[in-house]
C-alpha cells in the first residue's frame, strides 16, 4: 500500500459542494488513491449521524479509503451557517492555518504524505496552504462551467467596468458578452446578485475571487459537467477540465450502499424505493428542493394542493429541519395526499433512474440538473437562489429540456399554475425525446473511452508520477 498515493480533497461546507466532492473522491479510489476527507467540524458531525444511524461508523474504519476528518470552522454552535457571507469570513480567518496543522499531523503520527489537495474553488486558500508544506494542488468547480468562466473573468469584467469591486452591475447594463464564444449572459444569471440577502452576496462574490487569485499557478482545473453539455463553455475556458458527469456507483452491495450513502447531511429513507417500485412506469412527479430551499406557508399551501389538484402520485422530499431555525410551516389541514409519499432526505440518484419517474420539480442546483440530465427526466425549474437561476435558464432555453413556472401577481407560484405546467411538460414529445437524447450524450460520458475518463486519466497520471 505505500505506493497508492494520498489525496486530501476539500468541499466547501455544503450538501451541494460535498456531494460532487465525494463522487469525484469514490472514482480517485477505483483508480488506486486513498482519500483524507476534511469537511468543517459542522458539517463532519453531519455526516456522520447518518452513518452511525446505519451502524456503520464509516469515518472510525482505517481501513477505508476515504478517511473523513475534520477542522473547525471558526464559528460557536449558536451561529447560523445560512449566512454564508458570516460563514466565508470565519472560514477564511480559521481554517487555512488549521488545515496546515493537519497535514503536519497527519504525516507526523500516521505517517502518510499527502501528495496533492484538491479544493473546491469555494476554498481555493486550500492551495496556498498546499504550496506552503510542498504539496501540489488542484481546483475543482462543483457548478458549471458557464458559471466558472463567469467567475474567472469577473476581473475583467470590473476592468471593463461592467461590475463595480463588489460585483454589482455599475450601469442599465441588463446583458455582456464574456466572449465570441459564449451567447449574450443577462445580468441576472450572475450566481451572487441571487443571494436572499444582497450584502450576503457582496460577501460572497470577494471571497470567491480571493479564492480564485492564485489560480493560474495550478494547471489543473476540474469541473463536474461535459464537453457535449456545455461546449461553448469549454471553449471559452480552454484550462477548465470536464470530468463529469460525477456520479455515485450503483449495486447493491453493503459496501457500496455505504459509499452511495457516505457524504449526505441526512440520513436517506430508503422506504421511498419500494414505494417507487409499486407505481406504473412514468408516472411519478419527483418533488426536491435541495438541502437550503425554504418556503412560507402560503407557498407550502399552494404547492401541497398543486400536486394533488395534479391527480399524479408525487415523491416530496420535505427536509427534517424544514419546521426549525424559526422556518415554522406545516402541511395544510385538508391536504390528503393520498397519491404521495412524503420522505425527509432520499436517494436522489436511485431515485431519477427509477423507471416510475415522470418529471423532476426541481430548484435547479448543478448535482440535481446532471443527475436528472443523466437519467433523462424532464425538469419543471423552481429555482430559490445563486446559480439556479442560470441552470434553469440553461435547462429551458438552451437544452430545452423543462419548463419554469410563473408567479401571481402575489408572488406565488399556485396550485393551478403547478398543475398547468405538470399537465403542459408531460404531454410534450419534444421535451421528451430532447431529454432522451441529452441523457444518451451524458451516459457515453460514463465509459471508460469517454473524453471526462479521458481527462479524468491524464490528471490521474499527473498524481502518481
């Protein structure tokens, strides 16, 4: 074993930027790597719950590949990580010297030398840390790549005076061409201008460049999407690497249930699947906001009659936390849901490959648009914040593969807006066969003799010479 070489791989404190992180750390293993996985403290004890729920203490077994530890944060207990603009700045102040000590620490009393930290472009420190102890390194981008080129060349774009330093747009500017390359972008898709709280975003948006400042110094740029989903992107952005589309292994085996498992914040009910099991193929609405989307009640309302007025069964996915932190809704007294099963946390994966599903009502994160992508189903978008608005748009407009829903005048999106759209996407054979012919795309992205492998196979080369 003393050939295989370490990998320290670093997410963001997320769900969205673990999860990619740790499909990307399961293929680094297939190919010979063991993995040291450093989450915040926060989120580690996250991960960790389910695990132990399981009776599998994953992160306790040395002799995993994927070893997950952890560092603080730099907040108390009592802190809202929801505010992400406090969470960056804290990070910033306390984990990069933590993140040191632990290299040391781990090369000292096991003796393992890691051999590169791969980071997530969210935090890119990790590398100026990895340069400092001799260690090389490699970002990686959980988003799109359209997303990267934009935040690579938001410099520019300030130079150009088309943002002001705080990433505001500094004029009646409503669109910018990046380059010749890449179709007209609208303001509105910029990721940190869709925060819920603008200063948040503000925030946000200088972290994410202090993050990026060295990263020409770094030949390797990772991103989890395609060169046949996003080849305009691609081009613009020569460097960035696509090596997705990144997903977890499928058996069914203990081990790899585990590893499928291994990375969420929740643990998933698996009862879900047997449910999916009973219902006609194609007819299930899959119902997922991912792991930050919040609602008030008067939405919470309209969206649980929406999906029965739809006649349809429906999996929703409605988070344990979703009735804590002062987010206080419940489903409304005369809703019967005779059709549904609600779950807390599922296997998304399994579940969009499930033949039972219909469509996908979706808020639209990266790991969400690849895995529907990949499994064919078509998206109804309810994007809530960052760069779901940009997916939705790229999901509509460019791969036209889903449709959006419109508000009232009130801001709601109703119940008769939500069986509308569900009746409108699941009569349409054009978006039927274009998300057909999207999922052939990205499963020929899976094989061995794909251009992700490929690149996938270069930057592993690189880690054991």
């Amino acid at each position: 074993m003393m050939n295989t070489p370490t990998v320290l791989v670093l997410p963001f404190p997320a769900q969205g930027h673990v999860n990619p992180m740790m499909s990307l750390s399961h293929k680094l293993v297939e190919h010979g790597c063991n993995i040291i996985f450093v989450n915040s403290d926060f989120s580690h004890k996250r991960v960790v719950r389910p695990m132990e729920n399981n009776d599998k203490n994953n992160d306790s077994s040395s002799s995993s590949p994927i070893k997950l530890v952890s560092i603080p944060d730099g907040l108390g207990p009592e802190h809202d990580r929801v505010n992400l603009g406090e969470l960056c700045v804290s990070i910033l102040n306390t984990m990069p010297s933590k993140l040191e000590k632990l290299i040391e620490e781990i090369q000292l009393n096991e003796g393992i030398k890691v051999i590169c930290v791969v980071a997530d472009v969210f935090m890119g420190w990790g590398l100026e840390v990895a340069r400092k102890v001799g260690i090389k390194g490699a970002y990686f981008w959980p988003a799109a790549a359209s997303m990267f080129g934009l935040q690579h060349n938001s410099p520019k774009l300030i130079a150009d005076r088309i943002l002001d330093s705080d990433g505001s747009p500094t004029s009646t500017t409503k669109s910018f061409w990046l380059s010749s390359y890449l179709p007209a972008m609208d303001i509105k898709v910029m990721w940190w201008l869709n925060m819920l709280d603008p200063l948040i975003g503000k925030r946000l948006f200088k972290y994410v460049l202090h993050s990026l400042k060295d990263s020409d110094v770094t030949d390797w740029w990772l991103c989890n999407s395609t060169y046949e989903l996003e080849p305009q992107a691609f081009s613009f952005v020569p460097k960035l690497l696509p090596i997705g589309p990144l997903l977890r292994i499928h058996h069914n085996n203990n081990h790899n249930q585990i590893a499928r498992s291994l990375g969420q914040f929740w643990e998933e009910d698996l009862s879900c699947m047997s449910w999916l099991d009973q219902q006609p193929h194609g007819s299930v609405l899959y119902v997922a906001f991912g792991s930050i989307t919040l609602f008030d009640q008067k939405q919470l309302t309209e969206l649980a009659f929406g999906l029965e007025l739809t006649d349809k069964p429906f999996l929703w996915v409605m988070r344990q936390d979703y009735n804590g932190g002062g987010n206080k809704v419940s489903l409304p007294n005369e809703f019967k849901g005779n059709k549904g099963k609600i779950v807390g946390w599922a296997p998304q994966q399994r579940v969009l490959s499930h033949p039972a599903i219909a469509c996908f009502v979706s808020h639209c994160g990266w790991n969400s648009t690849i895995e529907s992508l990949t499994n064919g189903v078509p998206f109804l978008c309810w994007p809530y914040f960052a760069d779901q608005f940009f997916n939705k748009r790229y999901i509509c407009d460019v791969l036209k593969v889903g449709l959006g829903f419109d508000s009232n005048e009130n801001g709601l999106i109703s119940r008769g807006e939500i069986k509308s759209k569900v009746d409108q996407v699941l009569r349409d054979e054009n978006i039927a066969s274009r998300s057909h012919k999207v999922m052939e795309k990205l499963k020929h992205n899976i094989g061995e003799t794909s251009s992700s492998s490929r690149n996938l196979n270069r930057f592993l080369t690189w880690l054991k010479e």
